[in-house]
C-alpha cells in the first residue's frame, strides 16, 4: 500500500513551459521601436501577423524537423544514371515556401532589377530578424537569391530574362530548366580547396563558346545546391571573371555540376553546402571578362547585412529562451529572474542584443535610403562589414551564456539553445571571415578619405553625450592613422561598430543608449557576461522591456 507521502515519480514539477506561441513581434518592444525609427512604422501590423505565425508551436516544431533530417545527396538513381540532386525533409521546403512567400528572397528589388522604395530594406529585415529566431539554414538560398540581384545588374539583358523568375513569390522545389519554373533561386560558388579568401587564386577555367562558356573546375564549399543557378567565379581569357552557371542548359539537358560530397556541418544543418566539380558546365558571363571580384562583390555586400541580422536573431531567441526560464525556474526558493546575479548576467545579454539590433536596422536604413543619398550609401559600405563583424563575432559566446543560464536543460539537444549555439560561428565564417571583414573596413576606410571621416564625426555627433563615445571615438581614429592600421583593425572595427550601435540605439532606444554606452564604451569589464554592475531598477526595466512578463 502506498502512504499518502509517496512521491509519483512521473510528476514534474519545476520545468519552465516551452516558449512557443509567441507574437515574435508585439513581444519585442525592441524591434517595434527599431521599426519605427528607421522609416518602417506602417508595417507594424503585418509585422505583428508574420510574428505571430513564425513564434507558433508548430513552427518550432518544424525548425527542429528540418535540422534533425539534413539533406541527402543523391548522386545516381537506382539504375546507376547520374542525378547529382539532394533531397530535402518536407520541413525545409515548408520553410522555403513561407520565406519566398513572404517575399524575402526578393522584395527589396523591383521586377526590373531596380532597387524597391525604402522602407522596403528595414521591412525585410525585421522580418529576416524574427525568421532567424526559428530556422536559420534555409536561410542562405533566400540570402543569395536576394543578394544576387545586385551583381546581376553587371549584365542587364540576362537579369532582365531572369528577374520575373526571381520576384516570384512562388517557391518551385521541381528540378526543371528555370524557365520552365514558378519561381526561382540563386546561388554563389567562389570557394575552392586552394583558398576562400584569395579569390584571386580560383584555377576554375571557362572558355567561351556559342552563346556562353563552358566551364572546367571545383568549388569547395557550394552551399544550397537545388538553387536553379549559380554565380560563380572562373578564369576566362581576360582574367577572374563572374559567371551565371544554370542547373540545366539551354537546350534543356541537365548542366555539368557533379556533386561530390555534402558537408557534415557543425551546424546549419538543414541546409546542404556542397563540394561540386564542374565538367563543361555551361554558363553566362556577368559583366566584363576580367572583373569578377568587382561584379560579385556587389552580391557580398548584401549577404554579409543577412549574417548580422542572423546572428542578431540567433541572439534574440537565445535571450528569450533564457530569461522566460528565469522567470519559471526556482532555485534555493526564489525565481531564477530574481538572484541578483543571474538578473547581472540576463541584463548584460540584453544591452548586446539591443545594441545588435538597433545597428542592423539602421544599417538596413542605410541601405534603403542609400540610392539617393551618398552619405547614407557609405555608412552602408562602411557599417555593414563593421556590423557583421561585431555581431557575428559576439553571438556565439553570447548563445553559450544563455545556454548555461538554462543549465543542464540547455546544453541537451531538446533545447533549441544547441541548436541556436551550434549555428552562431557560420555567420562569422562565411561571407568575409573576422579579419577579411576588418581589413575591408579598414580598405574602405582608406579609399573613402574625407567622407569617411565625415561619417565618423557624423556618428560620434549623433552618438554625443553618451558616456565613453569621444574617448572609443578617439582611440578607433588612433588605431586607423599612421598606416600601420592592419594589427589593430579588430579593436579599431569592434570600437567602429560599438559606438554606431549606441548611436542607433539613441534613435529607437534611448534609455538602453545610455546604458549600453555606459557598459560597452565607458567601463572595463570581465571577459564574460554578468560582470556590468546595473542598479536593480534599470536591470528589471530592461528585462521587462525584453519580454514583458505575460
Ligand atoms: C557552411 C559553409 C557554407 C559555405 N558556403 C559557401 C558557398 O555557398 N559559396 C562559397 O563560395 N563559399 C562558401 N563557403 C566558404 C566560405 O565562404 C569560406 O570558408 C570563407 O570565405 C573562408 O575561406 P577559406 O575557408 O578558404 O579560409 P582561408 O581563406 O584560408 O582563411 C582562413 C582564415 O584566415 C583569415 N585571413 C584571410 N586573409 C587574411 C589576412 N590577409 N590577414 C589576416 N587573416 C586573414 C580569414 O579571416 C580566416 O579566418 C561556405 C563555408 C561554410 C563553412
């Protein structure tokens, strides 16, 4: 007989509920402010719908689905004929019908190829912002197709043949000749095992012939191999040269791309990133022989904007995660949210992940507004990488904190927080690695003379009276005269990208401003989080603005 004292072993208690069924939008009072301060307000309702049907339960679910069944490669068909095709699980291609749907892969353009009116940069974002927070890899198709448009416009007959494809909202998964599709994607091969970084180094060869070229060669890393194009890089006659490979030729039989391999990826999972051999491979060449590097890097600059708000995201669910189980954990009788050093480490997290915020929105401003304003057009050149760097830097120590803040719960694969951690470093990776993105800024920086130093009076002016602006002002123009900058470009980077971040955040956040600066720029700190001293009442003003408790 069992006492009235037995403990059923199947009760639990003490388990936070899981964070689902969330307005990722009307939750966060953070983007809602960004929003509005960078040109965006009169999305806020649509907004608010596309958040609260990405923060469902069952987009979760299909989040974890898709990363828990990575692609296959499926490289010859039962009777031995080659396929080179890769087969997704259903959840990814539900999560490329809502994005593409959405119209993330292309809403920032117009169907000719042009530049869509602002706030068309900052309404995506916001959107790419809360997508982040639930499934990252089916991402970088849509990043590329996006960002591709761009190097496109070096060869105006070819993106007008494709462009209709591209605006599309349908997604098309088929594996048919574009033309024949709904709607299409693009993707990006540079890469090659003899180096990323040193394009210049790329031993791919294409020769010109009919039409075309055919090319000859081997990309190392090819992420999203079902796109219906590529751009790629291959030495032609007159030097490094861009090309646009289609998966199927124009006569309609399947291209050259051979698959050899997929990637058995720390993360990004979901996406497939493979290593690919081109044997006459047919494909249009976009923009002069010779110019490659200055064609693609058009595209470059835009996936590098998608990396910081990705990394932002990643942070901005991990943050959630954490504090929404502070607030349900009890230890030693008190909620976690309220030990005072936990609340150090939760409000130390969130000064980050507003500041990462803000910056990405108002580089995303940049951007929008950059077509008809030079200014705005070179914070943007010179911002972006300086965001990238910073954000996509700081993410994956910031995923860990707030893995550990959930303790042992986090640290198992049932948490999306292994998820969110194990997909942080890629953003820092790919599209310019820590120090290629510092040493553009830095080239940028250099080639831009007195406009860049414009820009940088302008941000310390939009920034001034913030504590420690002038001073981390001082030491960033320290660091990038006298010509011997490249040993310090990560200081003189990081303190670039700190102080447009406080000053974004004086625009759509001045309250955190302050203590963002405060932190950040003004007093020295330990390596890890929790070590800024906040008195008690700003620390739950801003817990409370980071998730209002329900
Ligand atoms: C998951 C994944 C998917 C990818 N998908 C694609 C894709 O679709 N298409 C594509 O083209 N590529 C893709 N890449 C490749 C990626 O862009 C490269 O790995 C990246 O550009 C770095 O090149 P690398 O690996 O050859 O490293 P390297 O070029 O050898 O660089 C190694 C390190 O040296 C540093 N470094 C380089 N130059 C300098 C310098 N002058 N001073 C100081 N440090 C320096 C770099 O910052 C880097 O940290 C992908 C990579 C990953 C991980």
């Amino acid at each position: 007989m069992l006492g009235s004292s037995h403990v059923d072993p199947g009760e639990v208690i003490n388990q936070s509920p899981p964070y689902e069924n969330v307005d990722l939008y009307s939750s966060d009072q953070a983007l809602q402010a960004a929003v509005i301060a960078n040109g965006a307000g009169d999305q806020s309702a649509a907004l608010s719908v596309f958040g609260r049907h990405w923060g469902t339960t069952d987009m979760f679910a299909a989040a974890r689905l898709a990363n828990e069944n990575p692609p296959k490669l499926e490289t010859y068909d039962a009777r031995g004929l080659r396929r080179d095709v890769v087969a997704f699980h259903p959840a990814y291609h539900q999560f490329m019908h809502e994005s593409i749907g959405a119209g993330l892969h292309a809403m920032t353009w117009r169907a000719d190829g042009t530049r869509a009116d602002a706030p068309a940069e900052v309404a995506r974002a916001a959107r790419y912002y809360m997508v982040a927070q639930v499934e990252n890899g089916h991402m970088c198709p849509v990043t590329m197709t996006r960002a591709a448009v761009a190097a496109l416009s070096a060869s105006a007959e070819l993106r007008s043949r494709i462009m209709p494809k591209i605006v599309s909202r349908e997604y098309d998964p088929g594996f048919r000749p574009w033309s024949d599709k709904a709607g299409m994607t693009l993707g990006m091969g540079m890469t090659e095992k003899q180096g990323g970084t040193d394009v210049r180094a790329n031993t791919t060869r294409a020769e010109a012939s009919g039409d075309g070229y055919l090319v000859t060669g081997h990309k190392w890393f090819m992420s999203a191999p079902m796109c219906d194009a590529f751009l790629v890089l291959a030495q032609a006659a007159g030097g490094l040269t861009c090309f646009l490979m289609p998966r199927f030729r124009p006569d309609g039989s399947v291209n050259g791309l051979h698959f050899q391999r997929l990637k058995d990826k720390v993360g990004n999972r979901s996406n497939a990133s493979s290593e690919v051999e081109f044997a006459d491979a047919f494909a249009w060449r976009v923009g002069e022989e010779g110019r490659g590097v200055r064609t693609i890097i058009e595209m470059v600059q835009l996936t590098r904007l998608d990396c910081a708000i990705s990394s932002a995201g990643l942070m901005r669910m991990a943050l959630v995660q954490a504090l929404h189980n502070a607030r349900h954990r009890t230890v030693f009788q008190r909620h976690l949210v309220d030990q005072p050093l936990m609340r150090a480490v939760l409000a130390d997290l969130a000064l980050d992940c507003e500041g990462a915020l803000a910056l990405t929105m108002r580089v995303a401003r940049a951007m929008d507004l950059g077509g008809t304003d030079r200014s705005e057009a070179l914070r943007a050149r010179l911002l972006i990488p300086a965001a990238k760097y910073w954000i996509c830097k700081i993410a994956p120590a910031f995923c860990y904190e707030a893995m550990e803040c959930i303790g042992g719960n986090g640290y198992v694969e049932d948490s999306v927080l292994a998820r969110l951690y194990r997909e942080a470093p890629v953003n820092a990776i790919w599209e310019g690695s820590g120090n290629v993105v510092c040493l553009d800024v830095l080239r940028a920086l250099a080639r831009e003379g007195e406009p860049a130093q414009a820009l940088l009076a302008d941000l310390r002016r939009e920034a001034a009276d913030l504590p420690g602006i002038d001073a981390t002002a001082d030491f960033v123009a320290r660091c990038l005269s006298g010509g011997a900058a490249e040993a310090g470009a990560r200081a003189a980077v990081e303190g670039l990208a700190r102080i447009a971040a406080a000053a974004a955040l004086k625009q759509s956040a001045p309250g955190v401003a302050e203590m963002f600066s405060r932190a950040r720029l003004f007093e020295r700190h330990g390596a890890a989080y929790g070590s800024v001293v906040m008195e008690s009442d700003l620390q739950t003003w801003l817990l409370e603005r980071t998730l209002p408790v329900q």
